[in-house]
C-alpha cells in the first residue's frame, strides 16, 4: 500500500513537470513572431532549400584556402579588399543556417563575381525578372541608387550591396512594416559574412546605429529606454538613429517625397547619415526590423580609389551633410575635424529648400527625441579646449582610446585632440569617451561615457576655476613630476595649477 502511495507521487511530480516543461515551450516559441516561415516561398527557393548542403561554404560555413594555393589567394584579394577566390569556390545560391530567433531553414543570395555578358547571362536563368542598368561611367554609389530608383515600377524599393546575401524570410517582416506605416524605413539586422573565409555569423538585435563627433557611424548597445518602449520584446522593430550603409527598403512614392539620395554627394560617404537625420527630421521613421537577416561582408580597406583621394570625397560629403541637417550642432564636427573646414561642399541651397518645404525639425529635436544618448550632447557648458592656468598647457586625448589615460599637451589651439566639452551632464566629453577616475589622487582615464555620473562627475567651479571630481572630493590638477603628461587627481587646494580655463564657457548650457 505505502508502495503505491509512492508510487502515485512519483507519478505525480513528474506528470507536473512534464506539464511545466510543454508551458515553457509553447510560452518561448510563442514568443517568436518573426515566422510565417516557410508557407510562402517561392518554389525555387524550395529547391535550394532542399538541395543538399553539401560543397565550400554551404550552412554558411567558412572556406578555408590550402596552403599552396595561399600567395594566389592574396593577391585575388587586392581586387575587391575580400577574398575573392572563397567567394568564387561558393555556389551562387549556397544555403545559409537560419539565424532569426528560433531557428529555421534558409535561403541564399549571391555575390556577383560576374562582369558584364556573364552577368546578363545569369539573371536571365533567374525565376524573377531582372534588368541591370550600368552607368556610363564611374558615378559612385549614391547616384548609381538613384538612377536604379528612377528606374523601379514597384511600390517599394530595397537597397543592397553587391556583397550581401540575403536569409531565408528576409524580406517580407521588411515589407509588412512598410505596409502597416509607409513612413517607415526598415533596415535588416546585419549579419557579418567574414571577408577571410565567408563564414556567416549572425549580428546582433542588441546593436543600432549612432555616430560619433567626425560623423563615422558607430554601433551602439540599444539603450533601456527602447527595450522598454518595446516591452522587452525583441521582435518588435527597434527604432534606429542611423543606418549603417545602403541596406534598406523605402515605399518608393516616400522615398521620393522624402527627397529620395543628395545628388550633390560624390561617389560614397555620409549618404546613410543624410538620409537617417532626413527620414528622423522630416516626420519619418528608421527601424530595424529584427526578424530579417541579410548578410553583408565588411571589409578593412576600400578597394575602390575616389578622385582626390578617400578623405576630399568623404569630408565634402560630410560638410553637406552637416551644413543642411545639423544646425549649431555641426560645430562638434568641424571643431574635432581640423582642415574639414577648407573642403568645398558645394551648393546645398536646393537641399536647404527641401527641408524647408518638409518643415523638419532642428537637428535638437532629433537628439532629445530620438537619440538623447547621442555622442553629440544636446546641451553643454563649453566645447573646446581645456586649458591650465598655472602651466599654460591642455588638456589632450593624444589620438588614445578607450581604457588609457588622457594626456596633457601644449596647447595649439587647432581642436582636434584638444577638443573636450563639458557637458549639462557634467561630463567632460572627447567625442564618444568621458573623463574618469576611480581612485584618488588617480590618473584620469578616458572610458565610454556611461550617462551614469559616478566617476564621470566633475563640477565646474566659474569662478574659481576649478574641476572637482564629485565622487573622491578631489580636484582636477596638473600632472606629477614623475608623470609629466597625464592630469592627475589631488586634494583641491586652490592652487593654480587646479585652474582651468574652459573654451567657449558658457553659464547656461
Ligand atoms: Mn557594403
């Protein structure tokens, strides 16, 4: 009897823990909403699907070039600056692992090795139609995509790099927000196809798009205030300051509306920032959508030359894109940026008129709305900078990076390195980096600014100059004898040498 009882509790919790594993399981695969799945595909992506996952590169894997064949593989890969004979071993449409959130079969894409009739003779063996359209000469990425656009008769236009594969489901969670709202541009999360060996590792829903003070896009954590706004669901789109490059898709009657690419930029640069301040400004939004994958290989190096070098085409771009979307907000640009100034950015008088008759916002809107934890801060007490009374010398971020010391330097009054604001905050910022101590009489550091005070903390004194380091009651002083060039905490003693003067100082930020 006492046997069966036991018997019957056994039985019992486990049936319970069966009941609690099959709740868990529905509850997390109900949390997936990215999948339709398979019911609409094509049947030629069926056929891919379904073909064996065998040969280089297939499920995505890595390709890795024998030895022998190594000094051939290096010189391929000067021509594109990605290792072109991988990329040739992997058919066009290998099959990739399905990386969405719960897992699933995939889809391919390609990367065109091909050159003029070789590529004409393969699309037309696609299921799709599809027309290619060449320039007649070396026009850059920004108006060859508007000579494409022109010639679109679909409702919405999808950008893409020629490097790029594409996931299996890629592209319909891109079309159905663009359906639910067409001011939305939706970007795919980008996952990195290694430029080594074209391994395809998945990017992460936890990243979005910012820039820093020269106007380079950064990836950035996506902050708390956005997981909240979408109640932790990572599924929801994630609304993005900026795009990383060209990979989007855009309604096409609004990305005319919207002012459609600045055909005042050249060949490539600034283009994905433009258009980011643009659609945020102008009433629009930018998303992530997190169920669409599409590959994308980045590389270290440009293999492309740009007339007048890299840096003219890049900083003219950059001066546009400044000049009409960034009001006084530019000044953090051009002041880290020393020479952008000479750059001849040509006529922005019809992109002026543009943002006129979309009646955009200011570009401070855009930071205290849609990106208040921006690089750029959206209110500051001086931007310029820091220079110390008793030794005449400035304060200097040296070209460091994050985690060494700040340096301390003649002052030469070109920016640059020099550049610090500090902010309404109580930072004191060199473009995304904050000055931090955290022990006394400690060397100062530099470290990603966290918005969270604590060792980032000092409190300007404007009248007797002095920066005090909140959190060790200690103030900012000149270096020690025995290390000559890193500003170092002390006990405030209202020398001079823990003076500072602040450039541009103003008593209200
Ligand atoms: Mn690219």
């Amino acid at each position: 009897m006492r046997r069966f009882i036991y018997c019957k509790v056994v039985l019992t919790t486990s049936l319970v823990w069966v009941l609690v594993d099959v709740f868990l399981l529905l509850y997390f695969s109900e949390c997936n909403k990215c999948d339709d799945k398979d019911h609409s595909l094509l049947p030629a992506l069926r056929a891919v699907i379904s073909r064996s996952h065998e040969g280089p590169g297939e499920m995505g894997k890595a390709v890795n070039i024998p030895k022998e064949e190594q000094e051939k593989m290096k010189e391929l890969f000067k021509i594109n600056q990605f290792n072109l004979m991988a990329s040739d071993m992997i058919a066009l449409n290998r099959s990739l692992p399905d990386v969405r959130l719960d897992g699933f079969k995939m889809f391919t894409s390609q990367t065109f090795n091909f050159l003029q009739k070789k590529l004409e003779n393969y699309v037309q063996t696609l299921e799709v139609p599809v027309r290619i359209l060449r320039m007649e000469q070396r026009s850059g990425l920004i108006r060859a995509r508007l000579r494409g656009a022109a010639a679109t008769s679909g409702q919405v236009i999808t950008f893409l790099d020629a490097h790029c594969e594409c996931t299996v489901g890629w592209l319909e969670p891109l079309l159905a927000r663009i359906k639910e709202d067409r001011t939305a541009v939706v970007c795919p999360i980008i996952d990195v196809i290694s430029d080594e060996t074209f391994e395809y590792m998945a990017g992460s829903d936890m990243t979005y798009g910012g820039f820093n003070w020269k106007l380079n896009f950064r990836w950035y954590p996506v902050p708390q205030r956005e997981m909240d706004r979408r109640k932790g669901d990572r599924t929801l789109p994630v609304r993005t300051p900026t795009m990383a490059g060209g990979l989007f898709s855009i309604d096409k009657t609004y990305f005319e509306e919207i002012g459609s690419y600045d055909p005042g930029m050249d060949i490539w640069g600034g283009e994905n920032l433009e258009m980011s301040f643009r659609i945020w400004q102008c009433g629009g939004s930018l998303e992530i959508v997190t169920c669409s994958h599409v590959g994308h290989v980045f590389r270290k190096a440009t293999p492309y030359s740009f007339p007048g070098g890299t840096g003219q085409v890049i900083n003219k771009n950059n001066r546009r894109l400044a000049e009409v979307w960034m009001d006084e907000f530019k000044d953090f640009f051009y002041i880290i940026s020393p020479g952008v100034m000479r750059v001849d950015y040509g006529d922005v008088s019809s992109r002026k008129a543009l943002k006129e008759t979309l009646k955009c916002k200011p570009f401070s809107w855009y930071l205290e709305n849609i990106y208040p934890d921006s690089q750029i801060p959206r209110r500051y007490y001086s931007l310029g900078e820091i220079r110390n009374v008793e030794t005449n010398q400035c304060v200097d971020n040296m070209g460091r990076k994050e985690n060494e010391k700040v340096g301390f330097f003649n002052c030469h009054g070109m920016g640059g390195n020099q550049v610090f604001s500090y902010t309404a905050d109580k930072e004191i910022r060199t473009d995304d980096l904050c000055l931090d101590a955290s022990r006394l009489n400690g060397p100062v550091l530099m470290l990603k600014c966290h918005h969270m005070k604590g060792n980032q903390m000092f409190e300007y004194d404007a009248e007797r100059l002095t920066l005090l380091h909140v959190n060790s009651n200690q103030c900012l002083d000149m270096p020690s004898e025995d290390d000559k060039m890193v500003p170092t905490l002390r006990e405030c003693n209202g020398s001079r040498s823990q003076q500072w003067l602040l450039r541009n100082m103003t008593l209200s930020a």
